[in-house]
C-alpha cells in the first residue's frame, strides 16, 4: 500500500514535470472544488433545521486545507454566504428596496468573516494552524467581530452534546481545532457518531410548565405606531392563556409598541385581577434613541425587564447617528443584563438578531439561568429561512445547557 503523503509527492511532481500552467489549472480546480463544498456546507447546515447544524463541522477543515490564502477567502466567502443567503431578500423585506442594495448589505456582512479568517490562515500544517483557526473562532464571536458573527460552527454543540453544557462546548471546540489538522478524520468519524445518535434521540425543548409564548402574524404594523384594537387582542389572549393555566406569557419583540405611561397604564388595567406575568417586547424612548427592551407586567407593576444587548446593525444600531447629533438608533449594551428575574427564574434573554450570534447566549450561560426566553419581530424573513435559522439556533443553545425555551415570534 502506498503512503497517501508520498501519493500526493508523486502526483505534485507529475504536475510540476508537466510546467506551471499544469499546477496552476490543479490548483485553480481544487480552489474551485473546495469553495463549492463550502457552499454546500454552509447552505445545509444553515438551512433552518437544528438537526443539520453539525455539518457546519466541515468548515475548519475546508479553510484549514486551502492550498493558498486567496483559495481560503474564497471558501471563507462561499461558506458565509450560503449560510446568510436569506439576508439580501430580508434586507428588500425590510426596506422595500431592490435587490442590489440587499446584496450590498450581504457582500458587507461576509466582509469581516472573509477578513478574519483569510488573515489568520495559515500554510504550514499541524497545531499551530489550529490555533489560529481557535482564535479566528473567538473574533468572530465577539465584538467587534462578533456583531456579525452569524454562522458559527460552535452552535452544533447542543447537537453533538445535549445536556453537556459547557464540557459539551469544550468538546465541540475540541473537534473544530482537531478538523483543521491531519487527524480531521478521527474528529469527522467521533462528530457523525454523536451526530447520529442525537439525531436518533432527538428531542425539542420544552416549555417550562406554566409558561406560555404566543405568535403573532401582524406583519409589519407589529409596534410602528398606537392601536388600540391590537392591544385588545393581545389582552384577550393574555387573558385566555391565563384562564388555561399559563402563570407567564410571552409575546414577540415589539408587541407593546412604544412604551409609555399610558401603555403601561393600559396593560397594569388590563390585568388586575388576573395573577399572570406578562413579558412583552417594547421600545423604551428618550432624548438619545431608544432600548429594544422586553418589559415585564405582574402584580400591579410595570417594569424594563431587559435590553437587547445587539440590536441589528444598520437598520436598527446606528451608532454613526451620535457624530451627528441626530440620535434615534438602537441603543447596543453588548454585555448589558445578561439575565432577568421573572415570576421566580432566572431567564436567559435573546431579541431576535442576538439568537444569531455567540457571545449574547454564552454571557448569559455564564449566570445559569433556568429558562430561555426568545423573541422576535420577524415580518421582514418572509421568504426566506432565517427565522427557521433563529428556532434552530436557539434549540441547540437550549438543548446544549439543558433548559426548557419559550418561543414569541411575530411574521
């Protein structure tokens, strides 16, 4: 049998006996060959069911192997892009735009991805290379990186380990580093064998007992201005699900519009006498801009329950209006209130964009909550997945550290 490495000097040599245009077409198909199974990867993994989200376990090695720096940016840039192809039809959503401006704003995100990890490759095989891949993974998952940070092979861990918490992440990291050395084999056959069991045991997460999320599908009038009649449905719901039993309801992000003291007056009205605790997504206004907050109505009071600590960069965060003066944007925390107090638990809270990203879920886990509470205005994915990105996400997180989730979406 003979050795694959002296295989692969053989073949090298067959090509350079043949002169460079020899070499450079191999390697410009291989270049291509790679891009296109990163392609494949990032769009299956990323395709919206929690199940797939292993395979985005083949990425380090797709980079790591790279015969060249440009041919690791181009599978960099072909995994990101399949993973947020949902984004340009989202982006002509939300702004009622053409299509160019949603591939602008797509070919921007992929930017710092494609960046990072082309600076960090490395050519030279073995462990050092798989540190650099670990720290290109922690860049992307933080800020300023990490702002855009979607598409992260490190949320397959509540896949790969449910229940493990964080030896499960530890694991999982394991794996990704081992991928991108020549032991990527044994990690591959050690990921698909955990892969295929949970899969086989597969289990959603629960709600906790009592609580209750409701979806709404008001599109995109969901929050933009004062309406009676939408917050006299939402009150008959609240109510009805607290005559069935539900001691917390959930409604998405926005469903209490503007929050003001009439509002608020509204909701404490609305539910004396009924001993349920409402947790609802609102916009708290002042001078400067505005909190994308969930508040919390129970026991005759009212208050801000939470912040999201990353609003959607551009159409939500703004931070460019402050040179200006103007003011108005999404105010970012970014490690602001990591968990909530709530009708006795302690809830690890994500708004809509943040179940996308690492570092939001993670600072929460570092508090150990005991529910997960998820939220989101999401009229504008209409016609693409990455909502279904958003459940499947949030899934895994729930399930890698064991806690019951409560989902509230509006579309």
């Amino acid at each position: 049998m003979i050795p694959a490495t002296s295989a692969r000097s053989r073949h090298r040599a067959s090509l350079a006996s043949r002169g460079p245009s020899s070499l450079s077409a191999h390697s410009s198909w291989r270049g291509a060959a790679m891009a296109v199974a990163a392609a494949v990867v990032g769009a299956v993994a990323w395709c919206g069911h929690a199940l797939t989200l292993p395979l985005a376990c083949a990425f380090p090695t797709l980079w790591a192997f790279a015969p060249s720096r440009s041919i690791s940016a181009a599978v960099s840039a072909a995994y990101f892009l399949a993973a947020s192809r949902g984004l340009p039809q989202g982006a002509v959503n939300f702004y009622a735009t053409d299509f160019g401006v949603g591939i602008a704003l797509w070919i921007g995100a992929a930017a710092s991805f494609v960046l990072v990890h082309t600076v960090l490759w490395q050519s030279r095989p073995g462990w050092g290379r798989a540190l650099w891949f670990a720290l290109a993974a922690i860049l992307m998952s933080v800020p300023p990186f990490g702002i855009v940070g979607w598409a992260q092979p490190i949320t397959a861990a509540g896949i790969l380990f449910p229940g493990w918490g964080w030896w499960g992440l530890g694991a999982t990291a394991a794996i990704l580093l081992t991928m991108t050395t020549g032991k990527w084999p044994i990690a591959a056959i050690v990921a698909a064998s955990f892969w295929a069991w949970s899969a086989a045991h597969w289990i959603a997460p629960s709600q906790p007992d009592g609580w209750v999320g409701l979806d709404t599908k008001l599109g995109s009038v969901l929050g933009r201005a004062p309406d009676l009649d939408q917050s006299q449905a939402f009150l008959w719901r609240v109510r009805k699900a607290a005559a069935a039993g539900a001691r917390v309801v959930v409604l998405p992000e926005s469903a209490a519009g503007l929050w003001t003291p009439t509002v608020s007056g509204f909701w404490l009205d609305g539910l004396r006498g009924n001993d349920v605790t409402l947790i609802a997504g609102a916009a708290i206004v002042d001078r400067e801009g505005y909190d994308n907050a969930m508040v919390e109505i129970s026991a005759g009071r009212a208050r801000r329950l939470y912040g999201e600590r990353m609003p959607v960069p551009v159409s939500m965060w703004q931070p460019w209006l402050a040179r200006t003066a103007q003011g108005g944007g999404a105010r970012a925390s970014f490690f602001a209130d990591p968990v909530g107090e709530s009708a006795g638990s302690r809830i690890a809270p994500l708004i809509c964009y943040e179940q996308l990203l690492v570092w939001p879920v993670l600072q929460s886990m570092l508090q150990s909550p005991n529910v997960l509470v998820a939220i989101g205005n999401d009229w504008w994915t209409a016609g693409t997945n990455v909502l279904a990105i958003q459940r499947a996400s949030t899934q895994a997180w729930a399930r890698l550290f064991a806690l019951p989730l409560v989902l509230a979406f509006n579309t």
